[in-house]
C-alpha cells in the first residue's frame, strides 16, 4: 500500500470528511490494525449474527456445488469479520479435503474444535480422516476414537469413524506383522 506523505508544495487538498465518517473509518482502523477482539470489526460495521450465518450458507451452497474458488472467497470475509467463527474453518477443511490437500484439511478442522463451543463426531471424525488420508495414523485413532466417544451407535459420522478406525487398526496390524 503506498502511503502519501507530507508535501508542503504539494496543492492536493484532503477532501472533508464529517465527524461521523471520520470516527467510523478510526474504528474500522484500530479493528483491523488491532484485532484486539474476536467480531470487533463486525461489530464496528453493523453486521449482525444473521448476516454472517447468511454468508455461511451462502458459502456452503457454492461449496455443495464444487464453486470451491468463490466459496472460499466468501469464507476469507467471514473471517476476516469474525475470525473465531468454527464453520467456515469447517467448509474449508472440505474444500481441502476435496483437493487432497490432507495437512491443509486438518489445519482447518483443527481450529474448527478449537474454536467450536461443543465438537461433534462430525468434527473430529473429518480431522481423524484427514489424519489418515496425510500418513498420521496415530493422530487419526485418536481423532476417530474421540469421534466415535461422541457419537451416536447409528450416528453416519460415529458409523464413518468405527469403520476408518477399524481399517487403521487392520492396517497397522499388517504393517507390524511384516516386520
């Protein structure tokens, strides 16, 4: 970003501003320069908690329709408004996963717990595939099996989980048995 500096014969004039857009552009400043707290800048702006679960879904219905570029696109201003906000840490953890992008995927799922009031199997069953799917199994098993501690028997996450986890467990077995 260029800055303008003082020029004494320089003849741009600064054009007037009011005293309201003056404070609301100090406020948007410090929020962004500062992040000092989490929705800070949401709240500076007037953008209350419907509009940002407005563009999560409008986020989600890109996702579900492989637009990966544009939903991402949505979830960076989600989160730059609001970045402790855990579903779109959650949508950009699949759009990894759908690109085989395995350690970007579980980064994302990763501050999606952290930042979720209540982790579902869901969650921790996606991080445990990520997991799996970038060669860390035993990080994996105990994602799956947090999952699986979540869950509901007929839950399809808790299902999703048992049998990933099943599969690790074979594989690994194979894996020693060789040795």
């Amino acid at each position: 970003m260029k800055h303008r500096t003082e020029n004494p014969e320089s003849t741009d004039t600064i054009p007037p501003m009011d005293t309201e857009e003056r404070r609301l552009l100090e406020e948007v400043a410090a929020a962004v320069a500062e992040e000092s707290r989490p929705g800070q800048l949401r709240e500076v702006l007037g953008i209350d908690e419907g509009v940002l679960e407005a563009m999560e879904g409008y986020a989600h219905d890109l996702y579900r329709h492989g637009r990966f570029e544009r939903a991402g696109t949505i979830i960076e201003g989600i989160l730059a408004l609001d970045h402790t906000r855990y579903y779109p840490y959650l949508l950009v953890g699949d759009i990894a996963l759908q690109q085989g992008e395995w350690s970007d995927g579980a980064r994302c799922f990763e501050a999606a717990i952290n930042f979720c009031d209540d982790p579902t199997p869901m969650l921790f069953g996606k991080l445990g595939e990520a997991y799996v799917r970038d060669g860390e199994f035993q990080k994996s098993i105990t994602c799956l099996t947090r999952a699986i501690e979540l869950g509901e028997t007929d839950d399809k996450y808790t299902k999703r989980s048992r049998a990933l986890l099943e599969t690790i467990i074979e594989s690994v077995g194979e894996v020693a048995s060789e040795n």
